[in-house]
C-alpha cells in the first residue's frame, strides 16, 4: 500500500473500548485506521429471532477454543463492527467506588485499582451522555457520587415490573431503574413515542437492533466517526501479529490477513489494541519476537493471566398472574452488592432480562424436564416469566489465563468455582422472596441459554483482566494511560486492563476509560 498506509493511530477492534476511543479521535484531524476482523452485521428478520441467535447462535463466530483439559469449545463472541455491543444488553452500570479499592471476598481479595472512582467519575458522566443512557441518578442508595444527571429519564417500568418494583420497596429493599442505552423517546405514559427510534420491544437482550436503537459501538461511535474525513475502516481484516523496531521499544507493523489470503501491513505513530481480553491477549503472546519472547507487554508475566468474567446466574421465576411485559430490562437491585446482614462479604446485584419468549423455552427443554408442572404449554410458562440476572464478582486468578499452543490456538483455563459463595447466597435471597413477590415459590429455573448453554467457560460476554494496568511494570502489563510498560507507543482500551471486575456489567467502564485514553493520546498527539 506504499506511503498511504502510515497512519496517526491504529486501532485495532471496533467495539466498547475500540469504538469509542475512534470517536474521540475523530474529530482531532489526524489519521485513523480501524481494523475490524469482522464484517458489517447483516439486517435481516433474523436479528431478531429467538431460534436464529440463542437456538442455533447464527451469528457467533465460527471458531472454537480449548479449556484446561485440551476440550474444545465455542465461545460466546461476535465478529462485528460493534463488536459484541451488537449483541450485549446495554445495562450501563458505573462501578461503585468500592469496587476500585481492596475488597475482602469469601474466596480472597479483590485488588485495588491505580486510579480511584473520583478520577473516572467524569468520563462516566460523558459515558452515559454519549451512550445515551437512560437512568436517574440518585435511586440506587449505594452508587457514587455523581457530576451530572443523566441526559435521559430512565426507562418507565411496564405493569408488571412496576408491581415487582412495589413489592421489593415493601420488603425494606431499595430497587431503582436500571440504566440502559437506547435511542428511545417516551409519551407521558412511559410508551415509545411517534418520533421514538426505540419501539420498546422484547428483543433488547442478546439481540442486535433491527432499528438501529440500541446504544451499540458501530450506531453510536464508528458510524460517525468515519464522516470525518481522517478516519478509515478495513474490515475482515484479522490482524495476526504486531512487530517492532530493531529496539524493540516501539510497534512498527501491524500485519493483518485479508478475505483473499493477502496479507496486509500497516504502519501508525500509535497502536491500541482493543479486540477484547481474550484475544488482545492472544495477540500480544503471538506477537513474541527476540526482544519480547514472552509477547509484546509481557516482560511481567502477566499478559493472558488474571482473566475474569464474572460469576452469573440467569433465572427465569414463574408468576402467578401473566406478566404481559415486552421491554422488561427495567429494574435493578444492589441491596446485598457489598454484603448483607448474614454475610459479611460481597454478593453482587440482580437485575431484569430482556423477557423470555416460547422458543428460547423450547430450547432449554431437555434440561427443565420434570421441573415445571406438566399441565403448563411452553407458552403459557413463557407468559408467566419473569427473568432475573445475577451477577457476582470473580477474583483475577493468575492461573485463570489465555495461553496459545504451538499452533497458535487459543486454550483458555479457568476456576469456575472461584468466589461463587456470595452468588449462591445471592440466589437463595431472591428465592426466599419469590412467594412475597407473586411468583410461585419453588420455581426458579436457571435460563442457561443466555449463559452459552449451560458452559460457563463458554460465556465469555463480560471477558477482562488479560492485560491489566498498574503503577509496578513487575506487575502489571501497563500504565495508568494504558500504555504499555514495556513499549512507547502500544495501548490497550479494551476491558483486558481491568485489575478487577466489580459485580456489574463492565461495558461502561470500558467507554469512559476509552475516553479518558482518547484525551491522553490527543495530547500526546499535540
């Protein structure tokens, strides 16, 4: 590609962290290549069909990785321009400050961030503004402290979720409204307007937008970061390696693959590397070279280790009046996040999924077979549904970490019982209350569909930690800008910097952090 293919910056991966820092970088004038491994999501019915993207997973990709044992498995990514914000279910939750200190867990101690809550808080806010996040600050007692409301009221509770809502206050507990990013304008009675992009369906969570309404990378960052006239977008263009200079102190070459087998070579001042934990990691342990042989950013040790993904449970409660809900991806609670009367360690959160629908019932029916009362159809249980997730934190484990074999294949290891006394706890709460909360009390089946079929190794959606940052290169693979310790001109703003994972979803955090990067490498840039 001769000169044209030197560039100010390089990004690698268009989703939360890779999406957002292009849209900060856009408007600088300087040159900016995305490379996205994948292609442009096709719009078709099938986005919004049950069987297509839960049953049969037509638009995962098509690859497989290998657990501890050598067992191959298929994870739960998407190679999109978005990346897996196509997918996610957009619940765009701070951190709580706690999270970013020392937190003592049954099973260990989650470590502390370099930087504290305050010094992202305002990256949050601009976050939330630019994700067009809908929420209202305030209602969830245990949140941080906040510089700006949400530019969006929060998402009005459908009939049932109200009640639900009612009967949670009526227990003592605090439940507010969770904070999710949609393009949605609502008339006075809490309905998806005339004008409104977002028709307040059922197929928010786990679904790509059809309408183009769900706050995903590609509609709210990509798109109109490629109107500026500096910005570029290769896609299906998987990058293999990254090279350096005779010193081996600075990235030179980011070499990809192209659909026809070319190989393609790129050149940038900057290279951030934003394709997800796992395979960021992959990355930088392919890219090993004479003065790097553990991989790039690896003199530590720790690039591919400290691999979380949360400890989750997504249930499905029966009530006994029909619950009639379609954008049901409403309500959170945080009561027990830090810990509770009888347990004097964190559990996490719970909060609303998107509803269930017949076919996803009808595909979890091997495994709830003798669970639920025989006189009760697939739909009518659908009908009755009521759909929790739970989220607890995991702790960074050196030994749950990315690795490749000698052919380049990804094998990932993992504990999947690491930290999961406060999760168990957590649901036997929520099992306790079901009677006061009008569902049917010994009903309170685990949705596995959403959790990649029951494989927990497999459920890989809130994938971090591969590449965490830190004050101590002995420790950590960056810096408090995310650049690499060991190279002058290698970042990373995925969710692979995280030095711990918090209970909540991480995309947020991975947003504001891309901002807070974006600002550091514009004035870098000058």
């Amino acid at each position: 590609m001769g000169d044209t293919s030197h560039y100010d910056v390089i990004i690698i991966g268009t989703g939360a962290g890779g999406g957002t820092l292009a849209h900060r970088l856009a408007p600088s004038g300087k040159r900016v290549l995305l490379l996205e491994r994948g292609g442009w999501l096709p719009r078709e019915r099938d986005n919004w069909d049950s069987t297509a993207v839960f049953v049969k997973a037509k638009y995962r990709a098509p690859e497989f990785w290998f657990d501890r044992h050598g067992s191959a498995f298929p994870p739960e990514v998407n190679y999109y321009v978005g990346g897996n914000t196509k997918f996610y279910g957009a619940a765009l939750f701070r951190l709580r400050p706690e999270d970013f200190g020392e937190l003592r867990h049954h099973d260990g101690v989650s470590p502390a961030w370099p930087l504290r809550y305050e010094d992202l808080e305002p990256y949050y806010t601009q976050a939330e503004h630019l994700y067009l996040v809908h929420g209202r600050h305030g209602e969830d007692p245990w949140e941080g402290p906040c510089s700006g409301p949400y530019a969006y009221p929060p998402v009005e509770h459908e009939p049932r979720i109200q009640q639900l809502s009612d009967d949670l206050e009526k227990r003592g507990l605090h439940p507010f409204h969770l904070p999710i990013g949609v393009d949605l304008t609502q008339d006075g009675n809490g309905r998806a307007a005339h004008s409104s992009v977002c028709i307040r369906c059922n197929r928010v969570d786990g679904f790509p937008c059809l309408v183009r309404a769900k706050s995903d990378a590609q509609v709210i960052c990509v798109e109109p970061a490629l109107r500026h006239p500096g910005v570029e977008l290769v896609t299906h263009a998987r990058v293999t390696r990254l090279e350096t200079d005779p010193t081996g102190r600075s990235v030179t070459t980011v070499v990809a693959e192209l659909p026809d087998a070319e190989q393609a070579r790129f050149s940038a001042d900057i290279v951030v590397v934003a394709c997800g934990a796992v395979n960021s990691a992959a990355l930088l342990l392919a890219s090993a070279d004479d003065h790097h042989p553990h991989g790039l950013a690896n003199s530590s040790d720790v690039v591919g280790r400290h691999y979380m993904r949360h400890n989750n449970l997504a249930l499905m409660a029966i009530s006994k009046e029909p619950n009639d809900t379609q954008f049901q991806k409403t309500l959170a609670l945080h009561d027990w996040y830090l810990g509770a009367d009888d347990w004097d360690y964190p559990l996490g959160g719970i909060q609303m999924l998107g509803k269930s629908d017949a076919e996803q019932i009808h595909g979890e029916a091997p495994r709830w077979a003798g669970a639920v009362t025989p006189d009760m159809p697939f739909e009518v249980l659908a009908h009755h549904a009521v759909d929790f997730w739970l989220c607890g934190e995991d702790l960074p484990q050196p030994d749950n970490r990315v690795t490749l074999d000698a052919d380049g294949r990804i094998h990932l290891a993992l504990d999947e019982t690491n930290n999961i006394a406060g999760l168990t706890r957590l649901r036997h709460k929520l099992q306790h209350m079901l009677g006061h909360l009008g569902m049917h009390e010994h009903h309170l089946l685990s949705h596995s569909i959403y959790l990649h079929k029951g494989m927990p190794i497999g459920a890989t959606a809130h994938q971090a930690g591969t590449v965490r940052f830190g004050d101590d290169p002995a420790s950590s693979a960056l810096d408090l800008n995310c650049k690499a310790h060991d190279l002058d001109n290698l970042y990373v703003v995925d969710t692979s910097f995280f030095p711990s994972i918090g209970a909540v979803n991480p995309s947020l955090t991975a947003i504001a952090n891309a901002l807070r990067v974006g600002d550091h490498l514009l004035a870098r840039l000058g």
